[in-house]
C-alpha cells in the first residue's frame, strides 16, 4: 500500500475517534447545561454553539488560504508564534480537517440537538405536549434560525479567512505559542516537509 495512503488512513481513524469522543463530551455537557437553565440561557448556549462552528470553520479555511513564506520570514527575526504559524500552514490539511470537519461538524449536530431540548422547555412552558402544533412551529423556526445564522456565519468567515489568512493564522500561532510556553501543550508539530 502506498505510504500516502497509509498516513491518509490512519489520520482518517485518528480524526474519527477524536470526533466520537468529541462528540459525546460536547453532547453531554451541552445537554447537562441545558437542562438545568432556563430556556432564554438555552437559546444562548444554541448561538454560542453556532459560533464555535463558524469561528473553527474560519480558522480551518485560513490555514487553507495562508502562505507560508511571511512565516518564514518573522520566524527568523525569532517573533513568537512565527515557528506554529509555519506548523499550521505546513499542515494545513490536517489543521483544516480539524477545524472544519470535527469542530465544525460537532457544532453543527450538537447545536441541532441544544435546539430541541430549547423547543421542548419552550412548550413545556405553555402546557403544549410533545408533538404539538406550537412546538413544531418553534422547531421549524428555531431550526430555521440556526441554519441561517451557521450558514451565514460561515459565508462571512470564509471571506475573512481568505482576505486576513496571514494575520489569523498568525494570531492562532501566537494563541499555539503561549500555550506551548505556559501550558507546555503542543498543537503542532514543525518537523514536516515543506509543502
């Protein structure tokens, strides 16, 4: 089997168990959370839910559109988050299936999900049963709503992410740097070859 495929096969495992488990945790808390708040909070932790998704989605098209020789350039005169910043762009395709894949994806199911547990608390409030007539008009809206605030959210991410690249991802090195400074974890590695 080609070597290639091989490291495709395994990150491809990698990024899937990484998801299931991601998954399960941001399912559990987000539900734990919602249920102990009142809907008003609930439909807040909807939208941070959504903005999670959009944000990770813009840092995953920036790593896709950045350059990689301004980098170069900064880590030589030793700037900090100049060396993750090369990492990043280097492995972009990983830190884009990341950031848009799992991020993102999550985001978007778990979201889904923050939306009915609201819809129910909603029509819990005015007496109406599951699978009443006022609970499916909110979970249309409310489904409505956050399809329309994910997909818009991430349109005005993609064109920031490609316009601004060099100064995102730049900034997420910065973010990477101080992380492996003060909290010694590592996001990625720069022992790769150039691209």
């Amino acid at each position: 089997m080609d070597n290639k495929l091989k490291k495709s096969l395994k990150f491809s495992f990698t990024i899937a168990v990484i998801t299931f488990v991601l998954a399960a945790i941001f399912s559990v808390i987000s539900s734990s959370l919602l249920n102990d708040v009142i809907w008003i909070a609930g439909l807040i932790i909807v939208l941070i839910i959504v903005l999670i998704g959009v944000f990770f989605d813009m840092l995953g098209i920036a790593a896709t559109a950045a350059d990689e020789k301004p980098f170069h350039a900064m880590a030589a005169e030793k700037v900090s988050g100049a060396k993750q910043a090369v990492a990043i762009t280097r492995n972009a395709d990983r830190f884009a299936s990341f950031c848009n894949d799992v991020i993102g994806d999550i985001s978007g199911i778990v979201s889904g999900t923050a939306s009915a547990i609201v819809v129910l608390q909603i029509a819990r409030i005015f007496g109406d049963g599951e699978g009443s007539s006022l609970q499916l008009v909110l979970s249309t809206i409310l489904t409505s709503l956050v399809a329309a605030l994910t997909v818009g959210g991430k349109a005005v991410g993609k064109t920031l992410a490609i316009h601004s690249s060099t100064t995102i991802i730049f900034t997420v090195g910065k973010i990477a740097a101080w992380m492996e400074d003060h909290l010694k974890i590592t996001i990625l590695s720069n022992n790769t070859k150039k691209r």
